[in-house]
C-alpha cells in the first residue's frame, strides 16, 4: 500500500523529506479579500461570506446560552467522561508548566527580575466540518486558562449539513472548560473577524488552533500586521522508527490514524528491516478495508513512504532532517534513540505509545509544528499563552558602579543622550 525505498542516497534525503507544495497564490488572493471584506464591512461580511463560502444562513454570530445547554444535554455520558479524563490529564501536565517568577541580584545595587504575565485576549479557532475537532478545545481552552488569560473567545463553523448549528461536542468542551463566548463562524472569516474585530467580534492579541489551507493563510496574514498566532501549521503528520522489535499492526495502525486526517497527510516510516517493511504493507492493507474514512487514507498514502535503512545513525539523521509533528520509536532501547533526537514536535516511546495518545488525552499538547517547523518551533505549551516582562532596579550604588561602562559604551555608539542619562544622575 505504501511504496518501499531502500537505502537512500543521502542527495535523495532532502527530497524524501519535502512536503507536498502548499503555497497557492489563488488561494492568498481570496484569503487577502475575505481579510480586506471583513475589516472594511465588520458583521455583514461575516453573514453575506458564511452564505456565500458555506451556504448557511446565520440569523446571529454568537451561541446562544440556550444552544449551550442543549449541546449539554445531547452529549453521551460516555464522551462526558472521556473529556472529564482528558480535560484532567491535560490541565496535570500544562498546570506544571508554571514557572516561578526570577530574580538575580547582578551586582551590587543591580537587580534585574523576569514575571510572567498572560496574554489578556485570546482567539481559539476549532475546525467542525466533516470531524469535529472537540479535541483541539481541550488542547488550546485549558492552558489558556491555567496561564489565566482574562478573555477567551471561540469560532467554530456551524455546518450547513448541521442546520447551521455547531457541534454538540465541541459546545460541551468549551463549556466544560469555562468558554462561553463562542461564535458559529469558520474559515478565514473567522480569522479575520478575531484579527480585527467587528460589531459583534472583540478583536484579540493572539489566535490559537488549526484549520484548512485557507484558515492558515489566514493565520499568518494578520500575524503581519495586527496580532499573533500560536506557530506555522499545515496537513498532519507522522515518522516512526521502527526495528525488529516492532509490532507491524500496531505501526500499520499508526500510520493509518494519520493517513485519516486528510488527503495531504503524509506518514512515513524508517525501518532497518526490509521484512517489516512488507509486513507492515500487508497489516495497513488488512485494517484500510475497515475504515470509514478509507478513501482519504488511500490518497494521503499516495503521499507517504517506507524507508528501509541499513544503520541506525542514517534513521536518526533522517528523523531530524525531517523534523516531524510526531515522531514515533518503536525500536529497542527507544530512549537511546530519543536522546538523539534534536528535532521533533512530540515523541512517542516504546511499541504503547500510540500518536492517538497524544491526539487526545495523555496530557500533552496536540497542536504542533508541521512541515519542518520543529527545526525551530515548538509545540504548544504554556508559554505560548505568556509574556515574560523583565524589569531592572538599580541603587545610585548600583549606577555609580556601572556608569562607566554604560557611558563608554553610549558614546561609542554616538549616544550622547544616552550616556547623558546616566551622567545626569551621578553630578
């Protein structure tokens, strides 16, 4: 099911480890314009584009507390639990995050500290269209409320084969999570709505969450001019590391429940074993014919591989050339192998350590660097929702003893004025 590739030049690596072009300057140009409609046009360029682009017809923006309730009440007693178990994990592992506040005394009379403050608006898109991602509520609403974020806000399409209503699931995340400032709009309309605010819509000073291609442009066309975002994304996915210590149904599955994600997810695997390699194709051959979502894994593999490596050192190579969203070691002695690991957004140890944890409830983020980006970005985490401000307190003692440093320094700089500030204070 997925093409095999064996020893690899290394002049063929950087090609294997491309992902698929996302750049489309159509699609920029209809993002710029929804952007440029909504900030001219405010509400009504949210309802007439939600008609246009979605077919709903929207008789408000925001969830009534009614509908809230109702989601409530719709939900299965077996999902309220399971979100009660991921919401806990979740909020155990982000809680810890927390950083005490630094102070350092530099030198006498000099003290310089460091505090955290969290971001006051927050904006948290939730993609709800063919799989409503009540997941991605969790992962983005509960560190935004252990940071202690004083406003948060949420968009979500109300599908039009929903009625024009959002899912009862992802109501009841958020409301689970203290949320109930939510809005039944998607796509870059949404983006821009939380960018620049409308009649209805209170502007923010950071959006987090996923979305389609257009979502993403989106994201990172405000971020140049009016607020931020949480990182770069794009289409999911997964490297795993495996040898003859693998299960090859467990890796087959693995690789399948990212293959589901869309048509661009990419999975890739890099074996030293040929014959795992083949037994693996065989094992995602048996569990695709069971799949609701079959056809979207099968053109998502037209995108993936398994490569055979003789050594160890080259799987690693790779594994950090590639900079995966996740990366899996299913191999002996994993943890060896993760200290080696320099580029990843989340690592899963050991043969139990399935992606799908980390998708919902092990406690870590789930929302993470695509496309290379974990070369330079991280996961999400608490500091994402933080500003560290540093703050400095000097003594006369403290000035007298650094002025001439500080005076040198300006005027060799061609400060003067700012040298003058320190002489000023020393007369």
């Amino acid at each position: 099911m997925i093409r095999i590739i064996t020893n690899p030049e290394q002049g063929e690596w950087e090609r294997l480890s491309r992902r698929a072009e996302q750049d489309d300057p159509a699609i920029e140009s209809r993002v710029a314009a929804i952007l440029e409609s909504v900030c001219r046009d405010g509400d009504d360029a949210l309802y007439r584009l939600s008609r246009e682009i979605d077919g709903v017809e929207l008789d408000g923006l925001k969830v009534a507390p009614e509908e809230i309730a109702r989601a409530r009440e719709e939900v299965s007693p077996q999902i309220r639990d399971a979100i009660a178990v991921a919401k806990r994990n979740i909020e155990v592992f982000h809680r810890a995050q927390l950083q005490s506040n630094l102070e350092v005394d530099i030198m006498p009379g000099i003290r310089c500290s460091q505090r955290s403050k969290p971001i006051e608006r927050i904006g948290l898109y939730i993609p709800g269209g063919s799989a409503p991602l009540f997941s991605t509520v969790l992962m983005v609403a509960i560190p935004a409320r252990v940071a202690g974020c004083s406003e948060i806000i949420l968009s979500t399409p109300a599908p039009v084969h929903r009625g024009g209503t959002v899912a009862a699931e992802i109501l009841y995340a958020a409301s689970e999570c203290g949320i109930t400032d939510i809005y039944k709009l998607g796509g870059a309309q949404a983006i821009a709505a939380m960018a620049y605010g409308t009649q209805t819509i209170k502007c923010v000073d950071k959006i987090f969450g996923p979305g389609n291609r257009y979502v993403t442009k989106a994201k990172l066309l405000v971020s140049r001019d009016r607020v931020a975002i949480d990182m770069p994304a794009g289409p999911s996915e997964v490297l795993i590391l495996a040898d003859e210590s693998s299960v090859p149904e467990f890796v087959a599955a693995d690789l399948l429940s990212q293959a589901e994600h869309g048509a661009d997810s990419q999975t890739i695997m890099i074996t030293s074993s040929r014959a795992l390699a083949e037994r693996v194709n065989i094992a995602i051959r048996q569990q695709l014919a069971v799949l609701s979502r079959k056809d979207i894994a099968i053109r998502a593999l037209e995108n993936s591989a398994i490569i055979v490596m003789d050594s160890i050192d080259d799987m690693i190579a790779f594994a950090n050339l590639y900079a995966a969203e996740h990366l899996i070691i299913a191999m002996n002695e994993p943890w060896d192998v993760a200290e080696r690991i320099t580029a990843a957004g989340s690592v899963f140890i050991g043969n139990y350590s399935p992606e799908s944890a980390g998708d919902y409830a092990s406690g870590a983020n789930h929302t993470l660097p695509t496309a290379g980006w974990a070369r330079s970005v991280s996961g999400l985490n608490l500091d994402a929702f933080m500003r560290r401000i540093t703050y400095q307190e000097l003594t006369r003692e403290g000035l007298e003893s650094l002025g001439n440093t500080i005076i040198t320094m300006a005027e060799a700089e061609g400060l003067d004025a700012h040298a003058h500030a320190v002489k000023v204070r020393l007369i």
